[in-house]
C-alpha cells in the first residue's frame, strides 16, 4: 500500500513540474515578445574596465572606437604592437578616453597569465570580456596543413580558455561580470571552404553555451552575463582574398560592414543580450531550421546561395 501511494506520489509531483514547466515556457515567450516591441533600457558602462582582444583591426577596433564615448576604461589587446599602440594613441588624443595598449599573443597560455598580471597592476581588474580576436583560411578542409589547423584551434578556440579561465574567477568572486564573445554565423551553420573555421566556431559556441549550465548550476548562483555574436562575412582582414555570395542580399547581406557589427555588439552588451544575429535571418537559419530533415536543410542553403570561396591567384591580378 505505502509503495503504491509512493508511486501515485511521485506521478502527481511529475505533473506538476510538467505543469509548471509549460506556465513557464509561456511566460518566457510572453516576456520575449514583450521585450522585442519594448527593449530593456541600456546599462551604463562608466567606469567599468572593457578587455577587448583583436582591438587594433575590423570589428575590434571598431568596438574600441565605439565604446569610447561611453566612459569605460578600454584594455586593447593585439598581437601586432606597433599597430595597437597606434590606434590607442589616436584613440585617446581624439576621444579622452582612458585605454590601455598591451601586445598579447592570445594562443600562447603563459602570454595571456602575464600580461594579465600586469594589466591588474596597471587597471585593475577586468569587468568585461570581448573575446574578438580570431583568423580565418578560407579553403577546402583537405588544403589546410597541419599546422594551419593547430594555430586556427590556439587563436580561435583555446584563447578563449586561457582569458576566461584567468578573469572568470575573480568574477564569481565579486559576483559581477559579462562575457562578451564574436564568434560567427558558421558557428550554427555549416559553410563551405571554412570546415576548419566552422568548427573552432561551433567549438566556441558549444563551449559558451555549456559554461553557462555550469554557471547556473554553480552553488554560488554567480551574476555573469553572457552575450555571443553570430555575424555573417564582414568587410575585414579576415576577409581578404575572399569572395562571400548570397543569393538574396536583402536578407542575407554579402558582406557586412565591421561598423555594424560593432554598434550592434555593444547594443546587446548594454542590455544583456544573450544572443544577437547579424543579420536576423541567421536566427533562423542557425536555430529554428535545425528542426528540419537534414536533407531539407542542405536543400534550402542551396536554394539560399550563401557561401565564400577563396579567390583565385589569377583573379587577384585582374582585380
């Protein structure tokens, strides 16, 4: 009898957390919608220390630029030091801004714990990560060396685990901070001469998503926000002897501009974002369509037309 109402106990308590989780499935949506129509007020960044990685070229210097005007302290990290410290200096005498000029290999571990030692010395500690720096080959999987596929994994993906595993401790530690991440529209969607790209990309993504698991199951119930960036092709070095194509340019945009991608990475940085598309197709395209038969997927991306080829030896010389 006991067992029974044991049974019959533990069905009940099913139901409920069924119950409850279908009442918060539509709370969740309704409070999207009315988020969409009616964004959360942006978070002032005054004061707040910025690491950003990648800083002197493309989207990073972009970020730089554009978060100048909003009263953080920038830490601008590149591994081309006269470049960075270039930009920094021009930055600072057009804007005011207080920023900080270090040349950091981001692969290399020791690098990363050193200069990060000294940054605290120099700033203090880091508020806010954007891990932004990256390189892309763009060529057929079986085309890459060896040694191409190690050093894409060392900037693309280990980075990554290096900063994060040195600033995320003190974070949890003063329960405050945002992870802040440019990783790439090939990161949901696969794409073609950039199988090696695509997958420190996923790699990436795949990561971020479970550190946020672990975070919210952390008995310390740490305040670490977390906002990643799925850009389509953007008009930077990245870019260089590389064609992008899409069929519908007014959907997908061939090539994005750096400029875009910035404003709208700080936009989400401010409100919290979680995940932000660039452009909004990708949301789709990289999430919703997965639900389709794999067959019905590769069909739509052909009928799509999105995708990048390196571009020929020959047709760089008639350009």
């Amino acid at each position: 009898m006991a067992k029974c109402v044991g049974q019959v106990w533990l069905i009940m308590q099913d139901v409920w957390d069924l119950t409850v989780l279908l009442l918060m499935t539509i709370a969740a949506h309704i409070r999207a919608i009315y988020r969409f129509f009616v964004p959360p007020p942006p978070k002032s960044l005054v004061g707040k220390v910025i690491l950003v990685t990648g800083s002197s070229g493309g989207i990073g210097r972009q970020i730089c630029s554009q978060l100048a005007p909003k009263g953080a302290v920038l830490v601008c990290w590149d591994v081309d030091k006269r470049s960075n410290d270039n930009f920094v200096k021009d930055l600072v005498d057009k804007t005011g801004v207080k920023a900080f000029s270090y040349q950091v290999d981001v692969s290399d571990r020791s690098h990363v714990q050193t200069v990060l030692q000294k940054v605290r010395q120099d700033v203090g500690d880091i508020n806010i990560v954007i891990n932004n720096a990256g390189i892309m080959p763009c060529k057929p999987f079986l085309n890459n060396t060896p040694e191409e596929l190690e050093k894409l994994f060392q900037v693309n993906v280990l980075a990554h685990f290096w900063v994060l595993q040195e600033v995320l401790p003190r974070m949890i530690e003063v329960n405050d901070g945002h992870i802040v991440t440019t990783c790439s529209a090939t990161g949901l969607i696969p794409t073609r001469n950039l199988a090696a790209y695509s997958g420190t990309k996923h790699a990436v993504h795949g990561f971020l998503e479970a550190l946020k698991e672990e975070l919210r199951h952390d008995s310390r119930k740490p305040d670490i926000k977390f906002t990643t960036v799925y850009p389509f092709a953007c008009s930077t070095g990245l870019l260089s002897g590389i064609r992008s194509y899409s069929r519908f340019p007014f959907i997908v945009d061939t090539v994005l501009q750096p400029e875009e991608v910035a404003e709208k990475l700080i936009d989400g940085l401010q409100r919290n974002y979680e995940h932000i598309y660039i452009p909004n197709f990708i949301r789709f395209a990289g999430t919703t369509a997965k639900c389709l038969l794999p067959e019905v997927q590769r069909l739509a991306a052909d009928f799509m037309g999105c995708y990048v080829e390196p571009i020929s030896t020959d047709a760089r010389k008639m350009k």
